[in-house]
C-alpha cells in the first residue's frame, strides 16, 4: 500500500534508488495512518470496537463493506452475529458515521439463546454483556485523495530529510549505510500488517503534511476503537 508514486515522490524532494524511495513512501504512508486513523484505498482489515451501551460500535476506520462481526466474551467463544442482527452505516454518506450498530434484531432458533422467543440477538447480546466487537470487513476510502498523495510525497522528503545523518554522525554510527552526500539509503521497512491496530500519532512530524491531512482525521477515534 503506498499512497504516492515513486515519481510523485521525488518530485517533492526523495532521492535514491527507486526502492529506498518506495521504502521513504512505506514510511510515509505508515505515519499517514497513525496521525489520520484512517485507510485511503480499500483494505481488508479486522477491527475491534468498543460498544456503548446502545448497541452502538464506532469504527476507527471508514467502513466499506462488514464481513463479520463477534462479541468479545471473556471464556466464551461467541458465534459470529448474522448480517440480521446489526446493521452498518458509513461516513461515505453525507451525515453518517462509520459504525456497526448491534441490538439490530433477528433471530435464530438453532442458537441457544438467540431463539426468538428469548429476544433473539438483541437478547443473547445482552446476556453476553459483550463490552467490545471484532469486526471484519474491508476499510478505506475508494479512491486515494489528491491531498493525501501530496502529502505522501512530501512526508516521505521529509522524514528521508531527517534521518539523513550529517558527515559527524555518519562517523559516530558507521553502522548506517550512507552514500557519498551523507544521506541513509537504507532502512528497514517494519510497516505492521494491515490487521495490526495502530497507535495514533498527535503529528506526523510535518506541519506542511499535517495542514494538508488535517481534513481526514478520523476523530471518531478517541471515542471508540483501536
């Protein structure tokens, strides 16, 4: 996944090889996701969300489509909740929020529990007393947005830009692989699986890149979700 082409990005600034800049634009994208909380092109994820008392589950990520979604229960493997026992609303339309709103209803006389006549899934879930959800699915935004992919490009300048060593660090720590300007053309791309939650970040380290990402901050982050 990578938000900017190699091209985009030494346009704004990356110098190298064309894969130690693709390795400054995994960087970059990876520190996109920590200040944003969000994907910018579809990606199959898992997600786990709190659920407020009303069933509500806010999503830490623009939801597309829900695949699946299990309480969380201590000691208790809890079957995965049919597509009639909540429903999804997303962000993608005016006035929405990403969110998986369980207690919808349904039922299923084979689940114990979940029968109908014991209040179907509303009922089982509030048994459970499930405080949080796994929920699967695919996340993102549709299309990559032109403001992301310049932010991309001139995230991954920047953080090749600070971690370039001077001519005394290069000295102090001959361990860095460096070319004869002095620049690291070499780091270890450690981006987490796409299903490894991400610490949010206050900044992505640029000021410039933080002005232009500020519009796609998912706030909804602080109140529910990982």
């Amino acid at each position: 996944m990578a938000y900017c082409s190699v091209d985009q990005a030494r346009a704004a600034g990356c110098t190298g090889t064309d894969g130690e800049v693709a390795a400054w634009i995994s960087a970059a994208t990876e520190q996109i996701h920590r200040y944003t909380q969000q994907f910018f092109e579809p990606t199959v994820a898992v997600v786990v969300a709190d659920v407020a008392p009303d069933g509500t589950a806010l999503l830490p990520r623009r939801v597309r489509t829900v695949t699946s979604v299990t309480p969380l229960v201590a000691g208790d493997d809890a079957p995965s909740l049919p597509s009639s026992a909540y429903r999804v609303t997303s962000a993608d339309v005016l006035g929405g929020v990403d969110a998986v709103h369980l207690r919808w209803g349904g039922y299923d006389d084979l689940i114990v529990g979940a029968e109908s006549y014991n209040g179907g899934w509303r009922g089982l879930f509030d048994r459970w007393g499930a405080e949080q959800a796994r929920i699967s699915g695919t996340f993102g935004y549709a299309e990559v947005p032109t403001l992301v992919t310049q932010a991309c490009a001139l995230l991954a300048a920047h953080i090749q830009a600070k971690a370039s060593p001077s001519d005394a660090d290069s000295t102090a720590a001959p361990g860095l692989n460096v070319d004869d300007e002095g620049n690291n053309v070499k780091i270890e791309d450690t981006a987490d699986e796409e299903t490894t939650p991400v610490a949010p970040s206050a900044s992505t380290g640029s000021t410039q890149v933080d002005a232009l990402l500020v519009g796609y901050l998912n706030r909804t982050s602080l109140i529910g979700g990982i």
